[in-house]
C-alpha cells in the first residue's frame, strides 16, 4: 500500500504550538537564513536544502542571543539551551510533507529549533550591560523563577527502566516525584500512565494525581518539553470528546501550565472554550486561577472580562474559584462585586498542593480584596 503523502503546517518541538512562516531578520545580513519566533521563546532558522544545518544551527544560536555571537559561544547545549528540528519541511507552501516530495518536487528543507533556558529579553539586557563573565547561577532562567532546577543529564551508559501500569501506581500513592521523573525519561509511556489514573472515582484522589504530574511535568520540561507537550494535547483532546468524562483532566492542564507557564503559556486559552460547559466550568475556574498565581498576566491577554458574570453564578464552587481567579489577576473592575461577596458564607472544596480544602466564597473574597488594595 502506497505511503499517504500526510501534509501539515509546522510546529514547535518544545511546546507543540503552530509556528508561522520565517522571514528575514530586522538586521539582515549576507548569507543569512530566514527566522521566526514561538510563542514559547523558542526561535527557529528554515535551512531550504537540508544541506547546510550547521551554518543554520550557528546562526540560530546567534539569533537567540540578540546577534551577539560571543555571548552564543560561551552557552553550553542543554546546560543553556535545547534544540530541536522539524524535517521535510517545504518552504513554499508552509507544511511539512511526509514523503519529501511534493507535486513532483523535491522537499528537504529543515526548521532548526533553539530555546534558551534563559530569557531571551534577559540576555539582550545582560548583554546590553556588557556582563564579561557571567556564571551559570547567575544566567537566571525561566525554569528558576518558577523553582525548577534543570535537571541533570542521565548517564547514556545507565541501563534504561522501563515503567508499569503498577509501578507508576505505587510511585504516585508515595509521591515519589524523582522516581517518577526518572522513570519519563527512560520510558516515554510514563506520562500516559500517570495520565490513565486519572480515571478515579473519588476526586480527591484525581486532584492528588493532577497535582502529581504537574511537579513531574515541570522537571521533565526542563529538558524534554516535547514529551509535556504531547500530553497536553492529549488531554485537550480528551476534554473535548463528547463521548468521555473528562475527569481530572483540566485541573492537570492547569498544574502543568501553572509550573510552566514560561513553555506552555500558550495553552491556557485553550481552557476557555471548558467555560460553557456546566460540568468543567469549576475546574476551568480553578485551573486559570492556579496559572494566575505565576503568571496573571496570561489571564489579562484573554478575553477575561467575561469572567464577572460568574461572580454571580448560584453555585458556590463556580463563584468562589471565580473569586480567587479575579483576586490573582488583581481585577480592580470588579473590586466591589468582590467586597459584596466578603459577606457570603457559603462554602466549596478547592485543591492546593494536591490536596482538597475547604473554604467559603467570603474567605476567598477577602483575599482577593486585599490582593487588588495592595496593587
């Protein structure tokens, strides 16, 4: 059976997200290769002929780091930065196309990937200070202000574990998050496991398996984003099955996101289209609330406005996330709604650190007035 000659735009290896064409940089030079930018942080070169992936490489890197090669030469691979590449890329109509041909014509191009662990706009400041030397602790990254360490690169010698449906249980009920994280990058299928126990009846248990693989996540996108992007699409498309009970599944997306919000920010206005629905309203709730802890400014960039109606909502649960979400984002248009709530003394379950705890629709509404007095 002839192969299908599959065709798809192009995507970024580190955070799954849909890249846009290349296009010449502002400061164009001879013999340069067309660059764009994801929305992760990552940039990429197109290399048209697949044959000269080392000049690519170089000027990627150099790219990265606001054209000041010095600097680029003084950053070590995967202590720095990660790289990544997409093949059969054709340039012309913007898709990478299975069987390297396309109508007839030959498909070879190359979309080469680098994503520093350093902020680019870090970097361009630093190097606009003329730092001379400047040490690996000091190249604060995006993954430390999140509080999550690079991990270490495993010895190639090492011999590989392989995980199991049982291991993985019993990993999860210890807590165990190093062996877990261990287990990910010795055996790809870990996080679809950890994703399968999911499925439980009782939801304080899926909250502490949420909780699980957003740590585990955070570890693991250090050094191997693609895996966590893989499975936040997982995820996503097991929200949107008509056919399933999406258990747990949102609140995970939020813990991954939330620990990462610097790769996987890009996902979290995908959770508005859960909004309409009565039984992940909560939840969605809840998980934009946790990113907001992080990052509220991702919050801000949506459409958020139409989260004041929910202050409103007759179910207690749905208006105290609601009310914890517009505290973290500092929501002054809505501050004396919230100082009307101060006095509601119904109460609903939220989950923190995994675990679920009670709290009332006031308690969460003095907070969040205290948090938007303070900004």
């Amino acid at each position: 059976m002839a192969k299908t000659n599959i065709k798809t735009r192009p995507w970024c290896p580190f955070c799954g997200q849909k890249v846009g064409r290349t296009s010449d940089a502002p400061e164009r030079k001879m013999h340069e290769f067309p660059v764009g930018n994801c929305q992760c942080g990552a940039v990429y070169t197109c290399d048209v002929t697949g044959h000269n992936i080392g000049a690519a490489i170089v000027e990627t890197l150099v790219y990265a780091c606001g054209g000041n090669a010095d600097f680029a030469w003084d950053l070590v691979p995967e202590d720095d930065y990660l790289t990544g590449r997409i093949e059969n890329y054709d340039d012309q109509t913007h898709q990478v196309v299975a069987k390297k041909n396309l109508d007839g014509r030959g498909v070879r191009g190359v979309l080469y990937f680098i994503r520093l662990h350093t902020d680019i706009p870090e970097v361009t400041e630093k190097i606009a200070e003329k730092i001379d030397e400047i040490s690996i602790e000091s190249r604060l990254s995006k993954s430390a202000l999140c509080n999550v360490p690079i991990e270490p690169a495993a010895d190639e010698n090492r011999v590989r574990i392989k995980a199991t449906k049982l291991v993985v249980k019993d990993l999860e009920s210890k807590g165990d998050i190093d062996a877990l994280v261990a287990f990910c990058f010795d055996d790809k299928k870990t996080l679809r496991l950890m994703q399968r126990l999911l499925y439980d009846p009782l939801e304080s248990k899926r909250l502490h398996v949420a909780w699980t693989i957003g740590q585990v996540c955070a570890r693991v996108s250090t050094r191997e984003p693609g895996q966590v992007s893989e499975l936040l699409h997982r995820l996503f498309e097991a929200c949107s099955d008509s056919a399933a009970t999406p258990w747990g599944m949102i609140e995970t997306i939020g813990c991954i996101i939330s620990m990462r919000p610097d790769i996987f920010g890009a996902f979290a206005r995908h959770l508005l289209s859960y909004l309409g629905d009565a039984s992940t309203r909560s939840q969605v709730l809840w998980a934009l609330a946790e990113i907001a802890e992080n990052r509220p400014d991702l919050i801000r960039d949506m459409p958020f406005y139409s989260l004041f109606d929910f202050l409103q909502h007759p179910e207690p649960q749905v208006r105290g996330n609601a009310v914890r979400l517009l505290g973290r984002i500092k929501a002054t248009e809505v501050a004396v709604q919230l100082m009307g709530l101060s006095s509601d003394p119904e109460d609903f379950f939220l989950s923190i650190n995994g675990d679920m705890v009670a709290s009332t629709v006031a308690t969460e509404a003095l907070i969040a007035v205290q948090a938007i007095k303070e900004c």
